[in-house]
C-alpha cells in the first residue's frame, strides 16, 4: 500500500533542491561509522534495548517493518477489539493536520472519523507534530488519554529534542510507535516498532504474530548498531537540525520553536498549497502541499538535509511571489 504524500516525494528525487524528505537520509556522517561495526542479528537484544530507552520491559515492544506499519497493526488491532465491545464502527479521533498514513490507515481499517476526541474511542497523533514540528503538551496528552480512550501517539520525532519518552508518563492506554528513518536517517533499514499498554499485550502479539513477516537480519544488526553508536549520531542530528532551525528563523518571520525537522509553511494568513508546491516544483524546490495532510492552506518543508541554507533561499524566492 502506498501513500500520495510518498509518492509525491519518490516522484522526485533529483530536483536541486529538496525540502520534502522528514528525514536525515544521508545528511550524518556518523551513520556510516556506525554501520560498519554490526553486531548478530538479535531481535530480542534490540526489543530489550529499546524497552531500555523508553522505561517499558522488552515484552511490550513489538517490531515492526517501520513506524507507519507499526501504526497500522495498533489501529486494526483497535478496529477489531473495539468493534466486538461496541457493536459498532469504532470511532477514531486525529488532529489536523496530521501526518497522512495515521487518518488514512484508519479509514481504511473501518474507523469512523470524528471531529471531538470527546467522542471518540480511540485518538491517533503525531507528537512532535508532523506536518507543524511543533510540541504538543503533557496536558492535551493526558487530556486525550482519558475517561477510557486509547491513545496511539507516533514519536518518531521525539529524539530531536531532550524530552522523556510518553511512555514514562504512567499513561495506562498509551500505545507508541517509532522508527529508526528520521533522526537516525536510516531509510535503508526497515525496522520500526510498536509499544503496547501491559494490559494489552498478550491479546497484540496474537495479532502482531500472525500479520508481521520476519524483519531483515540487516535491518536488526543495523538498529541495534545504530542504538550502539546513539549518542554521536543524535549529536550530529541535533546539531544540524539546530543550525537549520536558525537559518529559517532568519530568513522567514514568525516561526514558532520547533521540536522536529518540520514546519508547516501558511505565510501571514493562509497558501495555496498546491499551486506554491508546483511554482515551486518548476522551479526545482521540492516541498509537501499542505493538502496531504488535511490542510489546503499552506506547504511542509523539511529541514534535514545539510543543504538547507542554499534550498531555503530557492523556496524564498517562489515564496515571496504568494504573498505580494
């Protein structure tokens, strides 16, 4: 199954200047140093290395081919087990705008979208928000997993900033997803992962155990690699997303402070998304029409790549032509 928002990016990949992948693909050095020193291909040594970081037992982390399959499987197994309790079309609750793959999978898993978490069984984010890159706050957090909901927060974002993992929050129906293709930028490993709530556990791996194919032995020995050499990787992410981070700031007024490699672009009062997404694409700048994400008004751009500075400036030049 595919995605319009990654079609739209993989449509593309040799214009000059590329501010649409979320991602540090081939922006670290690091990595590669990191690659080159794989240790065995142990499923159960990366679950217990990942429960580590997230304060959870090995138990509750289910990998994954990555984090939007990840998202899927928590949805259907919600769409199943929720539709047997209700009787009912389950009915799933998802902020706009939001990354596409969370609404679309649940739509097409036979959720019910509703405009009010209050009525919904289920709420499924980002967080840091993807398209917007900004926080979103303990408060809403705890607010949305309350009076009986479940709450799938996709936190592959989060390493971009110091903050605690949701997981140890004490959140009692918090399921959370990420992978190994945004701050580490390694899309060339297809491992994500899933963590479930204790209570629920058992009743996912029967699920989990029955959809997921085997994860590439590459795929493992590179994570765990990956988590070997996490703290020099996550300094150079970090460090280069800072100085992107200054250099947008610089150039465009009133950018809020970011947590992920995102921003969500709608000038001083709303954009044609897809007509500046196409100016720009004939221009050679390649960014996200805000209307993949639900919101029309406006165009994502990424901020990962170490050419950013030089791809900035391009998008600025077709950018001021929307607000004249």
């Amino acid at each position: 199954m595919s995605f319009p928002l990654a079609e739209w990016i993989d449509a593309h990949p040799d214009v000059p200047h590329h501010l649409a992948h979320s991602g540090m693909l081939r922006s670290l050095r690091t990595l590669g140093r990191a690659l080159r020193d794989r240790p065995e291909p142990d499923p159960e040594a990366l679950r217990e290395s990942l429960g580590r970081l997230y304060g959870v037992p090995a138990a509750r982390v289910f990998l994954s081919h990555g984090a939007s399959e990840a998202n899927a499987l928590v949805l259907q197994y919600h769409a199943r087990s929720l539709s047997r309790s209700t009787g009912r079309a389950p009915r799933l609750y998802t902020p706009r705008p939001e990354y596409p793959p969370i609404p679309d999978a649940g739509r097409l898993l036979g959720f019910r979208p509703v405009a009010s978490p209050d009525s919904a069984d289920l709420v499924a984010c980002s967080a840091p928000r993807n398209p917007e890159g900004t926080r979103r706050t303990p408060s809403e957090i705890e607010r949305w997993a309350g009076e009986g909901r479940a709450l799938l927060v996709d936190q592959t974002f989060r390493e971009f900033t110091d903050d605690p993992a949701w997981t140890r929050r004490g959140l009692e129906r918090l399921w959370l997803t990420g992978s190994f293709t945004k701050i580490y930028g390694a899309d060339a490993l297809r491992v994500g992962y899933a963590i479930a709530p204790e209570p629920d556990r058992d009743a996912f791996a029967e699920l989990h155990g029955l959809l997921l194919n085997k994860i590439p032995d590459h795929s493992i020995t590179g994570a765990r690699a990956i988590l070997a050499h996490r703290e020099a990787i996550l300094a150079e992410a970090r460090a280069l997303f800072r100085r992107n981070v200054d250099a947008l700031r610089s150039t465009i007024e009133g950018v809020p402070p970011l947590a992920a490699p995102v921003w969500f672009d709608r000038g001083r009062a709303g954009l044609d998304g897809d007509r500046l997404a196409q100016a720009a694409l004939r221009a050679g700048v390649l960014v996200c029409a805000g209307s993949f994400f639900g919101e029309p008004r406006g165009v994502r751009i990424c901020l990962t790549r170490r050419s950013f500075p030089a791809d900035l400036a391009a998008y600025e030049r077709v950018r001021a032509r929307f607000l004249e």
